[in-house]
C-alpha cells in the first residue's frame, strides 16, 4: 500500500486512446516529472480533477529528467487527489494516442520515474482496502466488466452502486443492536430488563431470517442473469432440434438432414434472447441403438440434461409418439428440472394433440406449438423461458441480484444461525445462548461486505481483475 503503482489500463490494441494509471504517494512527482505543458512548464497540481493538455517526454534513465528527453507524445492527463479517488489516493490518468508501442513507452517512462507495475486489481483492491467500496461492490467492478448481456449489466452496475451492501447493512445493524442489549443486561442485570425482550428479538430475527431467504433467491436468479442458462434440447431423431438451434441462433451451426442419428454430439452456442443469454446443447436423438458411436452421443445428451437449468422438449406433432418420445418424457418425470415442450413441425399434418401429450407429464407441462423451419411460436418460447425464471419483466431499480457462489454460501450460513436463535428462543433457552448464533450470522453477512474476511481470500479475489482495473 504504500508503494506507488501503474498499469495500462485499456486494451493492448490499436485503438483511437490509451490510459496509463497511476495510483499511490508519488503519483504526482512522477506525472510532473515526466509531464510538460504546451508553455514547457510544469503541470500545476494545486487543484484536483483538473484535465491538463500536454507532452509526455522520455526521461533520462540517469537522472530520470524529462529535460533533456524527447517528446514521446501528445496527451491529456487528469489528476484527483485522495481520498476523492477511485483507490483513495493520488491518482493521475494519462490519456494518449492509443497505439500499443506508445502505451508501452508512456508505461515505461512511469516505471523509470519510480512506480511498480499494479498486480491483478490492485487498483480496485486499493479501493477496497481505503474503504472506497465493500467487497461484494468490487465484485460487481468485474461482473460490469463481464457482463454477457443487458440483464447482467444492470444487475451488476446496481450491485455496484451499494443496493445489495444496503440490504446487508440494514440486516448486521439490527442484529448487533439485539446482541448488544442482551449482552449488556446480562453484565448489568439491576438497571437493563431482559424481561418481555424475547418477544422483540423472536421479531427482528423473523424479519432477518425472510430478508435472507428474499437475497438468497435473488442469488439464484443473480447465478443465471451472469453465467446464462444452462438449457439442453432432448428429442428423438429426426423432431428438429437442430433446425431449433439454428433459428435461435441465426445461422446455420448444426448439420440439417432428412437422416435420422444426424447429430451424434452435442453441439454447443451462446446466444441472448430478450436479454437473457442461454448456453444451449443441441443433442444427439434419444432412440435404442446398436451403433456405438449413436449410443455415447446418447449418453452425453443425457448427462448433459442431468446438469440443466432448463430443458425443452422438442416433439415431433407430425408423426404419432412413440418409444423414444416417452423415455425423454420418463426422464423429465423423474428429474426437478424445469422445463419446455415445444410440439415442433405445427405447420403440418398434426398426428399428435397437445392433450394427448400432456397427460404423459407427472407436472403440467407448458407445451407450446412451433415451426423451427418457418419460426412460428418463436416470440411465445422467448416469452415463455422470460416468465419461467424470473416471473416476468424485472425492475432493476428496485431488484437486488447477489452473483457470486461466495456470496451465497455466507447467506446460507446466516441464514442457518438466524433459524437456530428462532428455534432457541423456541425451545426456551437462556439468553446468553442466542447472543451466540446472533454473531455468526452477523459474520457471515459481514463476509459478504467485506468487513469479515481473510487477507487470502481478498487476493484471490482481486487476482481474478485484470491488470489495469
């Protein structure tokens, strides 16, 4: 923390600017050593969040003075003094011309001039550490930056901006203040009544308990809005699962044949629909087989359903069902998956009824009728896998989405202790009993933000960063 740190901070490639950042103690020696303005003076620093035209110079390795040095650049550079920062210290931005070979130079010039090169999110970690933001906030810095599609972005920016940390806050605070008063009645039993308190404290944590389960299912739906959906389509050959994938995807990835046992693998895109990216499997047709190759590209398929989030069921309404159609559906049937049947060729001759195939599913199956060869029913399965998961459009001011695995194990837990104080209360336990389960909870929401956790863990975390960020 105390050494000064650079790095370039967008892309290694030709691109119209370049940003070197420095962040740390001597960020403004090093800019006015290696910084002149238009005049040939030095840049004047007394006021932050100033931009100043000027020329960046190859400082001597010597003495490492611009003076003697040529021009390496024409430049823009803002300074921001801490703690009104990104890191929370002097920070000093260098805008050039965006070459990949003039970044390097500018990069190298700083270095000479006495910074390090910044470590993996060292500048978010610095943020971090000078309590600029909580770790669930630096989190979202990389989501932001990951994010796959519309729905992630704005879940991300919203976790970004402190709406989970809020919600955190509001659950530690209350908690701590029950534990602080049953702490101190026990230490001052003559002036504090912990008579008539359980009845309170039965309330507050009822209420933590339901604000935990509300973020817990939020996380759910966090997991798929950032990683996508897992769906698999399942179907007997020759039902049009790939012609499917290649209307969802608009073009033309799986092989289209007449020839039932086409697709002997699963085929693998990435795509969004309505904001929502699906990572989609076009499998091979479940059917009885001799031929070995058919047969693993049959396994696969369903190994492939047994990891899901979401199946659809392609069946085919022109031929009547058979054998292969009630395995897929026997499947489904025996597995908590959730689920789409699409009743695919309606634009022909039907020989199977929506009725007829509904009565097979245990759950009422939604079955929507659909052409993958002219895109009739596209709009209604868009539709249809919105409403699934996230039951209907989502406001994203007002909606909370945690996406991190970590995040939702701490809940987890916080939620366990906050049901053991309920049950203890319950069960008529002493008091000093529920002060225990009352702090666990709060450290593990304290895991969430940040001001529970272990220097390991907040390394590994910011490694994940890329190198300017």
């Amino acid at each position: 923390m105390s050494d000064t740190i650079a790095a370039i901070a967008t892309g290694l490639t030709e691109s119209g600017i370049g940003i070197v950042r420095i962040s740390g103690n001597d960020s403004y020696r090093i800019i006015s050593e290696i910084f002149r303005t238009k005049s040939g003076g030095r840049i004047d620093l007394g006021e932050s969040h100033r931009v100043h035209y000027g020329f960046i110079y190859n400082v001597s390795r010597e003495t490492s003075d611009c003076e003697t040095g040529d021009v390496l650049d024409e430049v823009l550079v803002l300074n921001m003094k801490g703690p009104r920062s990104y890191t929370g210290e002097d920070t000093v931005e260098i805008d050039c011309h965006g070459g990949v070979l003039m970044m390097k130079k500018i990069f190298e010039n700083v270095l000479r001039a006495g910074a390090r090169p910044a470590e993996p999110g060292e500048f978010t970690k610095r943020a971090f550490l000078n309590g600029r933001i909580d770790l669930s906030q630096a989190e979202a810095v990389i989501d932001v930056i990951n994010a796959k599609n519309t729905r992630a972005l704005k879940a991300s920016v919203a976790q970004l901006r402190g709406r989970a940390s809020e919600r955190i806050k509001e659950i530690r605070a209350v908690l701590l203040e029950d534990t602080a008063y049953i702490e101190a009645a026990l230490d001052d039993p003559e002036h504090i009544e912990l008579e008539g308190f359980e009845e309170k404290l039965e309330g507050d944590v009822r209420r933590a308990v339901n604000e935990i389960k509300e973020l817990l299912r939020s996380s759910e739906n966090g997991k798929l809005i950032k990683e996508g959906i897992n769906t698999v389509i399942l179907g007997k050959p020759n039902a049009g699962k790939s012609s499917l994938l290649n209307m969802l995807i608009g073009e033309d990835r799986a092989i289209v044949t007449d020839i039932a046992g086409t697709t002997r693998d699963t085929l693998e895109a990435s795509f969004n629909l309505s904001g929502i990216t699906l990572n989609i499997k076009d499998t091979a047709g479940i059917r009885d087989t001799e031929d070995k190759v058919e047969k693993i590209g049959i396994e696969r398929a369903l190994g492939a359903a047994e990891e899901a989030d979401l199946l659809i069921f392609v069946a085919d309404s022109s031929v009547s069902l058979d054998d292969s159609d009630r395995e897929i559906i026997d499947f489904i049937n025996s597995h908590e998956k959730r689920f789409l049947v699409l009743l695919n060729k309606s634009d022909l001759n039907s020989r199977t009824e929506e009725r007829e195939l509904s009565e097979l599913f245990e759950k009422k199956p939604r079955i929507l009728p659909m052409s993958a060869k002219t895109g009739l029913g596209l709009e209604n399965l868009e539709k249809a896998i919105e409403e699934m998961f996230y039951s209907g459009e989502i406001n994203y001011n007002d909606e909370i989405f945690l996406t991190s695995e970590r995040q939702k194990t701490a809940l987890s837990n916080a939620l366990e202790a906050t049901e053991q104080v309920i049950e203890s209360i319950e069960a008529g336990m002493s008091e000093d009993f529920f002060t225990i389960d009352l702090m666990r909870a709060y450290e593990e929401l304290g895991y969430i933000i940040g001001e529970e956790v272990k220097e390991d863990l907040a390394d590994e975390i910011f490694s994940k960063f890329c190198m300017g960020k």
